[in-house]
C-alpha cells in the first residue's frame, strides 16, 4: 500500500453527512454509532460525531489533492452547492494561486474547509 492520509472531519449527524457527501460521488464503506467513513476514487474521509458544533465557529479543515480541481467543482455545483459564501454549503471556485498551483474551496454543512488542490 502507499502512503496516504484520511482526514478526520466533525459531523453533527452522520445521516446528513452521508447525504451530503453522497450528493457528489462519496460512498459509504463504514459506520457505527461514533464513526463514519466515506470514499470518492483515491480519497478517504472519515468523520467523528460532534453533535454540538457551530458551523459558524468551526475551525476544522483539510486538503484534498486532485488530478482534475474543475471536475470536482463541477460535482459540487450539480450537487447544488452555491457561491454565496454566507451560507453554508458553498465554494470558491478555483483560481490559479500566486505560488503557481490551482485551489479552490469547498465548506460543507458543519463548516469545515475543505481546500481541493489540484496535482
């Protein structure tokens, strides 16, 4: 196996989550009362139940990696995830940055950032 990494992301409820990641690709492949696991290709998200967080508040994030940032973006917006960024979900398309790669940015309905770096 090669190196890899599963973030570990809040959610205040594991059905909604479900649903939501699921709206864009994610599938579930594990779940109890404590802990969640979700997958889309290559990338693995595993979430641990936080029933009191403020999305207003949340400092949680990650970084995905990415071969195609805009495919991405594109599942986002047909999920229904708008731009408006006072609400939550919603994107920042990406932008090529000043240090020469292309990010965007996607917060999910617990407030975490989730940077989508493409390779």
């Amino acid at each position: 196996m090669t190196d890899h990494a599963t973030p570990n992301l809040p959610s205040r409820n594991f059905e909604e989550t479900q649903r939501f990641y699921g709206s864009f690709g994610f599938t579930k492949t594990y779940v109890d009362d404590s802990w969640l696991i979700m997958v889309r290709g290559g990338i693995i998200l595993e979430f641990f139940l936080h029933p009191d967080l403020d999305p207003a508040t949340s400092w949680f994030s990650c970084c995905l990696r990415v071969d195609d940032a805009d495919a991405m973006f594109a599942d986002f917006k047909a999920a229904g995830i708008g731009e408006d960024p006072h609400t939550r979900p919603c994107v920042h398309l990406p932008e090529t940055q000043s240090w020469g790669m292309k990010m965007g940015v996607m917060i999910d309905i617990d407030g975490t950032l989730v940077r989508v770096i493409e390779n």
